[in-house]
C-alpha cells in the first residue's frame, strides 16, 4: 500500500512534468508538440526522451524548441530499449510533482492541462486522473471513448483494473512519486508495460475520472507500443497471473477465458494501439 499525502494541489505551470518517449516519430512528433505548446496553461517542462531514433526525430524536436521559447523541452537520448525504459528516464529526469504522460503521435485539446488541475482543485485527495479522449483509427474516423463507464469509487480499484484497464497514457495525470514508489515500468516486458504499472500503483491509487474529452489517442501502424495481437495477448496474460491477487481464483479463470475469446476474434485485427486499454474484459 502507497501511503501519500492528500493536502497536494496541481498547478501546471509549476507543478506538472509532460513526458513524452518517442521514436522515429520525425513525420508527427511536431504536431503532438504544437498540442502542447498551445495549452491555455503551460506545464513546468516537456521531457522528450528518444528510445534510440535513427531518424531525423531529435533534429525536428530541436527546431521545435528552438522556435517555441515560451515552452522549456528538455530531449533525454537513449539507446534503443523500448518505451517503458524511455518513460523511466522522462519520470526519473522530471521536476514536476506530477507527471503527464503523452505518446508521440497522440494529441491534446489545448485546455488538457488547465481542466485536470479544475477538476483536481474539488477533489484534492485524488493521486491519478484519466480524462476521456477521442480515439482516432487508422481509417481516420473517431470514436469517444469512456474510461470511467462502470467505475465504481466504493469498490477495489485492483480488481476493477485487473477485470478492465480502465486508463489510457496519453489520458493519464499522476504524482510522481507514485510512479517512482512502485519502481516505475517494467521495461522487460514488450508491451503492456503501462497496464502493468498501473496494477501495481492501483493499492495505493485515489482514482478521479475527468468527464471531458481532452485528447485524441491516435491509432498508427508500427508505433512505439504496438506489436501483433498474439504477442500483446501473451503479455497480458503474464500481467495477470502476477497480479492475481487482486482477484478469487474463479474470477481470474472467468476473465482468462474472455480475454482469450477477444484475442481469437481479435487476433487478426490490427485495430488498436493496446488491446487491453479498449477492449473490455468483465466478468
């Protein structure tokens, strides 16, 4: 269990680091960044941190800095180790109390920042929040997408979030020392990395859902999470069974067999960026 002090308040223009991992994001990383530049309130700092590009993406960030002063982006390189161990080093790097969390080709409305430290301010004790966001496929046409449908705030965060991943990162605010308590992401697994991290923060997690739409999550062939649906099926398995816990042993059977329904159907489909953040598994 986290133990966290509650008496915190979120100001982004002094308290909240955006972390963004990129790789070979050369063709948008400047439109995610536009996003960011031109919220109503500015974060503290943009921590971009390149997961070994060997394209011409950190010489496009550069020219972005330099032509937008009114933003403090700081580009972390790393060798190439995937996105998990990219946010690691944005998280560790930060200075913000809080970390806000984007992927290189998802968007933000231009008032993200400023609504999640409103909604913050009438619910201080909150340590993560997740808005809603538009989710964008590869045939260009946009969805809206809940993450709070069927949250119950009396009920085990665990267990909801071991039935349904209910968060998405490009949605997600949270403390960072949170993040940092829990030892961060677990960069030996290829995908799933954020599903897994929030299972383990989500004891300690005072969870507020933001009603509004503020982001677009962009689905894009061959991005920074993305893998055939076989091997995301095979991660999410190995999450689950190390946080079985949270669950009766008939549950966790119930919810293996559904999570096993969809990836058959699914299997083929590359549809979705990360199957386990859209793809409701309930018992």
């Amino acid at each position: 269990m986290i133990n966290l002090p509650i008496d915190f308040s979120m100001n982004p223009n002094d308290d909240v680091s955006v972390v963004i991992p990129v790789f070979e994001a050369a063709n948008f990383i400047t439109d995610t960044l536009e996003t960011v530049a031109t919220q109503t309130t500015l974060p503290l700092e943009v921590v971009i941190v390149d997961d070994g590009s060997q394209d011409n993406t950190c010489d496009v960030i550069e020219l972005f800095s330099k032509a937008n002063p009114q933003i403090k982006i700081r580009l972390l390189r790393e060798a190439h180790c995937g996105p998990g161990n990219a946010r690691n080093a944005g998280v560790n790097a930060a200075k913000g109390s809080w970390i806000a969390f984007l992927d290189s080709d998802d968007l933000w409305h231009s008032n993200k920042l400023e609504q999640m430290a409103v909604a913050h301010q009438t619910n201080p004790e909150a340590n993560i929040l997740c808005h809603n966001e538009i989710h964008r496929r590869f045939d260009n046409t946009d969805s809206v997408t809940d993450y709070s449908i069927g949250f119950r705030s009396d009920d085990s965060v665990s267990t909801q979030l071991f039935k349904c991943n209910r968060f998405s990162t490009s949605a997600v605010v949270c403390r960072r020392d949170m993040i940092l308590a829990c030892g961060g992401f677990d960069s030996t697994l290829p995908n799933a990395q954020d599903y897994e991290l929030w299972l383990r923060m989500s004891p300690g997690m005072k969870v507020l859902f933001v009603k509004d739409v503020l982001g677009v999550y962009v689905s894009r062939s061959g991005n920074i999470s993305s893998g055939k649906a076989w091997r995301r099926y095979k991660n999410v398995v190995r999450v689950l069974h190390r946080h079985r816990k949270f669950v009766t042993l008939v549950a966790y059977a119930k919810i293996l067999m559904r999570l096993s329904v969809v990836y058959i159907y699914y299997g083929t489909i590359q549809t979705f960026k990360n199957p386990t953040r859209t793809i409701k598994v309930e018992i």
